[in-house]
C-alpha cells in the first residue's frame, strides 16, 4: 500500500504549499526545498543521518552479493574479463580494472590528451 505523504513546496515558515512528488525530478526539488527549510526553519530532515548510513549500508551489501550476468554473446576471453572485471569491481589501492582482453582493443577509443 502506498504511503500518502505532502511535503512543503516553498519556504514559508508557516503554512505555504504542500504537496507529493510525482517524478524523479520533483523527488530532487521536494529534497532540496527539505534540506533549506532544516537550514532557515531549524525544521528536521526527512530522513536523519543514521537512516540514510543504513540505506547506504544496504546498498553496498547488495553489490557485495551481486553476480554478473551471463553474457552468451560474448567470447570465452572476454567472458573471463567481465567475471575478473566484477570479482574486482572495487579494485585496491593502486591497481585499476584488469587489462581488457586483446578481443577489446579495437573496440576501445582512446581518451583525447591522454598518450
């Protein structure tokens, strides 16, 4: 069941109007109307810290948990290359991505101004 929320649309102290967001892009309006009104007002956010750390904390359990998906078009190389690529999607410090396989090569564009 859908939760019925409204939310200050404008940043009247008291009153103003009120309203759900209804895209992606009100989300991020109705956000950013939030975060003034807890700067100006001293109103509370919606969300407290600690919510977002577990909505945060969440997340990244599902990566760790992620597998890749299987890709039957393909090669055999570059299938291995995908499997190492995500087994080390968060690489440590000082190594980067595995080397794309030489299948790659002539699909890559090189960057410009990097040699």
């Amino acid at each position: 069941t859908p939760v019925a929320v409204d939310w200050p649309r404008d940043l009247r102290e008291r009153g103003g109007d009120r309203g759900a967001p209804r895209s992606h892009a009100e989300c991020i309006d109705y956000e950013l109307v939030n975060m003034l009104r807890v700067l100006l007002h001293g109103e509370p956010p919606a969300c407290a810290g600690e919510e977002g750390l577990a909505v945060l904390r969440l997340i990244d359990q599902a990566y760790r948990c992620a597998a890749p998906l299987a890709k039957p078009w393909l090669t055999a190389e570059e299938q291995r290359w995908e499997t190492e690529r995500h087994a080390h999607a968060d690489p440590p410090p000082g190594r980067s991505s595995p080397d794309l396989p030489s299948s790659h090569a002539s699909r890559v564009v090189p960057s410009s101004g990097a040699a």
